[in-house]
C-alpha cells in the first residue's frame, strides 16, 4: 500500500520536473524567464533540503552514504554532493548537455 501512494508520489514528481523542463525548452524568452523567477526558488530549495541530509563532516564523510557503499577505512565522497556538483557545473559549461557523467566516481 505505502508502496503505491509512494509511486504515485514519484510519478507526480516526476512529471512536474519533466514539465519544467519541457517549458523551460519550448517556451518563450519571456515566459521561460517568468517560469525561472517562479520554479527556480523551489526547485533550489529542494535541492537544499536533500543536500541538507548529505552533509559532510570535516573529512567528507556523509552520515547518509558512508553506510552503504564505503568502508570506514578511506573517506566517502557524498555521492548526492558529487551528483549535485556535476549535474549543475557540468551542465552549466556544457551548454546544457548532460548523461554521460554517470559512471563518474
Ligand atoms: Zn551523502
């Protein structure tokens, strides 16, 4: 049951995203630029809160990933922090091309 109301859930947000995203291609300069003034707040917010449960220590180490995939001998990247950081500066320098950084780390 949780199950559902949680797909349903992801569902919902993914079409928004892909909404967004679909806008922010199609529109026009200026409605793309209203549609930034409005989403861009929400949607940096968001990425804010998530970051907020990837934050690392002094040493990198994120209490959310080091559990899973890195032992307690080598510092873990955050991989929420690397994912965040590539996507925005990548795609930023990269004229808005992204998908083939996923392997990377
Ligand atoms: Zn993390």
């Amino acid at each position: 049951m949780g199950v559902t109301v949680f797909s349903q859930l992801d569902k919902s947000l993914n079409e928004h995203l892909s909404t967004l995203v679909r806008l922010a291609d199609h529109a026009d300069d200026q409605a793309a630029a209203e549609l930034a003034r409005a989403e861009l707040p929400r949607v940096v917010a968001v990425v804010k809160a998530l970051l907020d449960e990837h934050r690392p220590d002094e040493r990198g180490r994120c209490p959310t990933c080091r559990t899973r995939w890195w032992s307690r001998r080598r510092p873990s990247p955050c991989r929420a922090y690397l994912g965040a950081q590539l996507c925005l500066t990548v795609v930023g320098q990269d004229g808005g091309r992204h998908g083939h950084l996923r392997n990377a780390g």
